[in-house]
C-alpha cells in the first residue's frame, strides 16, 4: 500500500451491508437517508456517510473519514505515543484506528446506542451482514483478526497488503483488507468493531483515563464476558492501566448476542458456570462502605475521589447524612458530578453531596468536622516526601474521627501474570509498600497524632503474600480539643 504525502487528507472507509429484506432498513437503523450524503465534522476529521448500493436485493452504507495528519497535533492527536518525528510520519491517518472508531461513534451513536423510531422492532432484529475494512492495522498478523472475531460469529476474510504494489520484493505490511461476513443485531456488530479495531491496532490516538472502563463495559457488556480473548482485549483497550483493568473486570460472563452463529453455538445446554468473582476495585469500594457502616459514620469526606467512583453508593446510603468528595483535579470532580448526576438529582441529595477542589499538601478549614476521611488508593500517588505534609493536612489539621486508608499490597504483585519482580501496578505510583511497611508507616502515624489503628486486607489473598490491597482503619482517642495544638515536626 502507497502512502500519500503528509499533507494530504487521507480517506478511510468503512462499509455496511445487508442482504436481509427488507435491506433498505439498513439505512432508517444508521439514522442515514439513502438518497444523500451526511457530512459532519468532527474532532477526529471530516466524515461522510453516504447510500453506495440499494437495490431489492442488498444495501450498502459506507462511511469515509477525511483526516489532516498535521491536524493529529492538535488537541488529542498530541497524546500520540511517538517519537518526535513519528507525530508527523505515521500511519494513523491511513488505517482503521481509534480515528476511525471515533468517527463511528460520531455519525453512528444512535445506531450503538439501539434507537431506532422509525423501525424500532428492528433495532434488535439479526440481519445477514458484511462489514469491509480495506485498511486494518494489525502487526500481530492475520490469526489475531480470527481470533478476535470468528468467536463472535464472523467468517473472516483478511488479505495482507503489500508494501508497496511496485516492489513486490518489500513483501506485505501489516496493514489487511478485512471482510467480516455473519448475521448480527447491527448494534451488536458496531460495537464490536468499536471496541476490537483499537485492539487490532494496539493503538489509540488519545489519552486513556477513568472513564474509559465505563465506556468498554458499555459496548462490550454483551459479548466480551465470555470472549476467549477477553484479558487481551481488556490490556489493550486500557493501555496496560492496572486500576483501570481491574475497574473493568467487573465484566461478567454472558450469552453471545442474539441471533449469531456464537449464539446458536452455545444454544445446547451446559453445565453453569460460577459467576466471576466481582473486581478488585468493587471489593475495595465494598469493604470502604462496609467499615464506614460499622463506625456509623454519618459525615464522609472522600480525599482524592476522582470520577466518584466511591461517592455514588455513598450517597444513595441513607445512614450518611452529609457527603463530600475532595480532589485536586477539576476535570475529576466535572466527571464525579456528571456520574452523580447533581444537575437532575432531587434537592436532597444536592443539599447531601458536595465536591470541592483540595489537596492534601495544603491545610484546608472544608477539611475539618467529618465523622470519617477516605483515603482510597491516594497515598501512594503522592512522593514519599510529600507525605509527611499530608499526614499533618489529614490526622492534625482536618482530625476526622475516624480516616481509612487503603493502598496496594506490593508482595501480592508476584500473583499477577507479567508483572515484573518489583514493578508497580500503576505508572503513576510513586511507591507501594509490603505489608510490614505500611503497618510501620500507620502505627507511626497514629501514635504520633493520637490515634488507634487496625489492619485488616480487601480482595484476593495468597497464604504468602497477603491481600491485594491494605486497609488501615484510624480511630481518634481524644477529641481535638484536648490534643496539643502543635504535632511532632510542626511549630506553633
């Protein structure tokens, strides 16, 4: 395959068709009027969908994405994993890659979304499908695209293009002509290719945060519980992010969608299987909730609580009368108050729950006055010699009556497959401790600022390695009015 220079716009397509009658259908489920073309622009480029075939027999719906290569620098396109002169040399705007999933959920969200008013008893209707994809990125060859796809039912035709049509001596790229035939619910077979593409490519042209778990258990909720390739398509749809793997392990075993050849596969009977087991990450939340409940607990302060993955159960607890998350970040709590949906939440619940902006490196009076302080998986974000000032912003400035924190168990690091000797379960953490430090570190802590501590493990546990995360439970042995007004290592 030739490439264009860098500065022309590159088109991308994407094909959908049906035989199944009556196929026009096809257009009223992609919300697309055969008789014209759609164009929108987006972030990711110029898209156009537009009607290639109907006839009585078949119908084909194709989609072209316009990217500006120059224009990947801008905004999102920064985020490029890439060596300098690789953000302007690469092949992203030529493949089927995030750019082009993008594109999809740009033109095509209704349709992922299954909302069809003009034909709604066809929104999860099979249809008899072929999906063509004339330029997919897969390094890991031909057996990776089967393995990824025929599970769900596709028959898969993939034909490795060369490197260039002129020296057949260069041999073939690893970019493949890929033909998936099979009979889908529509919305099934999008966001099967939302999700797998990127997977194939190994790539995504942005930043992957905390809301993307949300975002592939929405589109792979269906399906990829029960994939056989399914630890694979969660490192690589998370880009390696350990807590963000874990937040999507929740994923559970299901059916294959109605009416594919998976489906019909498995229709026999079988012997059930044990559900699986809930993520670390919910059992981590769980627990938090749970010593909450048993300290009764009615005023919660949530210390880093990002997108408020915590605070949502939190504020649906009756027992719990007042509810504050804290974090740095503003972009985290505009996504906490988007997931607690405080716009539209009853005057209860928005006289209940509170965010602010804080940090744990500086005292802070909204601080003070809690019945209890969550730290959940927050320390060991911050640099070892920040954290005496945190211990000073929480245990003697803030003085909950109670603060609970977690963190990772390191020792237990050696039970997880392909994490190296010593290596820590997040790039962002500064540290993680064995269980002797962090009992050190909270006995330390609590005889220093007159308080009582106890341990106890969340998640799995090995005899030799403990629990995959620690829990430290703080409990104030005075009130703060009969505590020195100075601590260990401060002045008056």
């Amino acid at each position: 395959m030739r490439l264009t220079g860098p500065c022309d716009n590159v088109r991308v397509y994407l094909t959908l068709s049906t035989t199944t009658a009556p196929v026009e259908d096809l257009t009223f489920l992609l919300h697309k009027h055969p008789g014209r073309a759609h164009t929108r622009k987006l972030s990711v480029g110029q898209t156009s969908v537009f009607c290639t075939e109907l006839s009585e027999e078949r119908c084909t719906v194709a989609l072209m994405l316009d990217v500006d290569p120059i224009g990947l620098l801008r905004g999102q396109g920064a985020a490029l994993e890439s060596f300098t002169l690789g953000q302007y040399v690469n092949d992203r705007p030529y493949v089927a890659s995030s750019l082009l999933v993008g594109a999809m959920r740009g033109v095509y969200g209704t349709a992922l979304a299954g909302n069809c008013d003009a034909r709604p008893d066809r929104v999860t209707a099979p249809l008899d499908l072929e999906m063509h994809l004339p330029t997919v990125a897969c390094a890991d060859g031909v057996q990776l695209i089967e393995r990824l796809f025929a599970p769900l039912g596709w028959r898969v035709e993939a034909t490795a293009l060369p490197l260039d049509p002129e020296v057949p001596a260069w041999g073939d790229s690893d970019i493949f002509d890929v033909r998936l035939t099979g009979t889908a619910v529509l919305r099934h077979a999008l966001q099967q290719l939302t999700v797998l593409l990127p997977v194939l490519d190994n790539a995504k042209h942005y930043w992957v945060d905390q809301s993307e778990p949300e975002t592939l258990l929405r589109h792979g909720g269906d399906w990829l519980g029960d994939h056989p390739e399914r630890e694979l398509i969660l490192r690589r749809s998370l880009r390696y992010q350990r807590d963000l793997i874990e937040a999507a392990g929740e994923v559970a075993p299901s059916a294959p969608p109605a009416g594919t050849a998976a489906a019909a596969d498995t229709a026999a009977s079988e012997p059930e299987q044990p559900a699986r087991l809930p993520s670390l990450a919910r059992q981590r939340g769980e627990a938090v909730h749970a010593e909450l409940t048993r300290l009764g607990a009615a005023s919660v302060l949530d210390m880093g609580c990002g997108q408020g993955a915590l605070l949502a159960p939190l504020a649906r607890d009756p027992r719990i009368t007042r509810l504050v998350g804290a974090d740095v970040s503003a972009h985290a709590l505009a996504q906490a108050a988007k997931r607690l949906r405080l716009d539209e939440a009853p005057d209860a619940i928005r006289e209940k729950v509170g965010l602010i902006q804080a940090s744990l490196t500086y005292r802070d009076d909204r601080l003070r006055g809690f019945d209890a302080m969550v730290l959940m998986e927050v320390i060991e974000h911050l640099d070892l010699d920040r954290l005496p000032v945190a211990e000073r912003t929480v245990f003697a400035d803030a003085g909950p009556a109670h603060v609970l924190v977690t963190t990772p168990n390191i020792e237990y690091n050696a039970a997880y497959p392909g994490l190296a000797a010593g290596e820590l379960r997040n790039h962002d953490h500064r540290f993680e401790w064995t269980r002797a430090e962090f009992a050190a570190w909270a006995g330390r802590v609590a005889d220093t600022h007159g308080y009582t501590v106890e341990l106890s493990g969340i998640g799995p546990a090995d005899a030799a390695l403990g629990h995959a995360t620690q829990l430290a439970t703080f409990t104030r042995e005075h009130s703060p009015e009969t505590r020195s007004a100075t601590t260990p290592g401060e002045t008056a």
